[in-house]
C-alpha cells in the first residue's frame, strides 16, 4: 500500500521551525527561526488536510495556490512546488517570512479551525523558495520579446518591486525612482532584520537590475525631478509611494520631548546594524 503523504493532522503535530538560542540571538541581529530541514518541511506540509474549499488560498490576498504547493513539498516536488508558488507570487520567500499568516492562511486553516493546529504555511513557504534560490532553479528575468512600451515607477517598495517585476518578464522597459539609495522600501529599512535579513531583499534587487530594470535611487520626485518631466519619459507611471509617513499618537504626552518615532528608529538601526552605514543619529542615541 503506498504511503499515506497527506492528511497527517491527526497523528503529526503543528510544529513550527525551531528558534536560535538566545545566547545567539543576542549577538547579532539575524532571523530568529532556523529553516526546516528536508524531512520536517515534508512532514509539516503533509499534514494539509487538501480539502474541498481552500480557505487558505481564499483568504490569501493573492490566492496563492497554497494546498497544490504543500501537497508537492510532502511528496518531495520540491522544484514544482517552487513553479507553483512562484506563478502567483513575486517574492514568495519574503512573504513567507513577513506575511500576517496568523490572520490569513494560516488563520482561515481548516485544521486550524477543528482544533489541531494550522498548517505552518509561512514557515514551508519560505522553505520552498530558499530552497529554490540555493539549487539555482530561480531564473533570471529574460522576456522572450522585448516590448517598445516604457513604464516609470515612482517607489521600489514591494508594490513597485512587484510591478517591476511582471513587466520585465512582459518585456516592458521600466525605470523605478526613489528617493532612498537602496530599493526595497519597508522591506529594506521598515522590517528589522531579525524578521527579514536584509540580503533576502538584495538578492531579489539584483536580480531585477540584472534583469533589465533600471533603478534612479536617491532621487526625491519634485525636488530631483518632477512628475511631468516622469510622465514625458514614459508611456505610463505607476505610483507605489508606500507607507512611510507615521501615524501620530493619541494619547496624553503624545508631544513631549524625546520622543522617536518609530518608523525612524528602525530606518537608522536597519541602516547601521544591518548594512554598516554610517548613521550619527544611532550611534550617538
């Protein structure tokens, strides 16, 4: 009789990939959660129970085809996994790091809702594409006709990384403009390393660049260049401004002094901890 690969959720518990010591932690800023070994990401993922209406994929904002992918990691498709996933999915190795899971996938999981424990979808998720980055099975960006059609970008957070991305593979010419001098947005400056390590999001950068997106960093729209004279180079803008600006307290004491916000704190600490700039700001406290 072949061997039962899916529905384990009754006699496999949810276990999550373990996390590094303190001891360890404490010395660095890297992620906190080591990575699934081969075995456990296909014990994990078998315990998908493949039923008849994903609420996983429908609550996933880009209904990623969750249940087909986890059913190919437990049968050791590793590479088709990564096909499947990728398909509906820029960056599905970052989503797989940062995404509200919780409240998403992994919280509409119908296992979850029966009392045995969701899925950890985020944790293979993340596992697949590792995977996928460290046996070369991710390829460059190379569109099989290049397009005359020019598209600017204002803003290489994820939205406008994401939209770059799909239109080089359409053989779109795209620029994306921005005023910090490392793409990414949040990903890069927002998220501490601890969640994202930062040549997580470089690694893609580099392969957008290398696939023909041109980057213009360090360039503040209106100041540097103005919307029109964008508008004129391209036959369409897209506007991917992201969320930097911060939502200010409500609160009693809410305008003392020395207060940080945090959006700042973790632009300079993102900037000295993980990439060694030099930020007088940090380092001064």
């Amino acid at each position: 009789m072949a061997k039962q690969q899916m529905l384990k959720f009754v006699t496999v518990e949810r276990e999550t990939p373990e996390k590094r010591g303190a001891a360890a932690r404490k010395s660095d800023f890297d992620e906190i959660y080591a990575e699934y070994a081969e075995t456990k990401a296909e014990e994990q993922a078998g315990r998908c129970s493949q039923c008849g209406v994903p609420y996983c994929q429908t609550h996933c904002p880009l209904h990623n085809n969750i249940p087909d992918w986890l059913r190919l990691t437990a049968t050791g498709r590793l590479r088709e996994a990564y096909e499947i996933s990728q398909a509906t999915n820029t960056f599905p190795e970052i989503c797989g790091r940062i995404c509200p899971q919780d409240r998403l996938c992994e919280g509409n999981c119908v296992i979850e809702q029966s009392g045995h424990g969701t899925v950890t979808i985020g944790a293979v998720e993340k596992y697949i594409t590792d995977t996928a980055w460290d046996e070369g099975w991710v390829q460059p960006i190379n569109p099989a006709q290049e397009r005359s059609e020019s598209v600017g970008i204002i803003g290489a957070g994820p939205g406008g990384l994401a939209a770059a991305d799909m239109l080089r593979r359409a053989g779109v010419q795209v620029t994306v403009y921005d005023r910090y001098d490392r793409a990414g947005g949040l990903m890069t400056y927002g998220i501490p390393g601890f969640k994202l390590e930062k040549p997580i999001v470089m690694r893609r950068n580099e392969q957008l660049e290398q696939g023909g997106v041109r980057f213009v960093m360090n360039c503040n729209v209106r100041d540097d260049i103005s919307f029109e004279e964008i508008r004129a180079q391209h036959d369409a803008v897209i506007l991917a401004t992201g969320v930097y600006k911060s939502r200010d307290l409500d609160a009693p004491g809410s305008d003392a002094g020395g207060l940080v916000r945090a959006i700042d704190y973790l632009t300079a600490s993102n900037r000295a901890v993980n990439f060694g700039d030099d930020v007088p700001a940090f380092t001064n406290g």
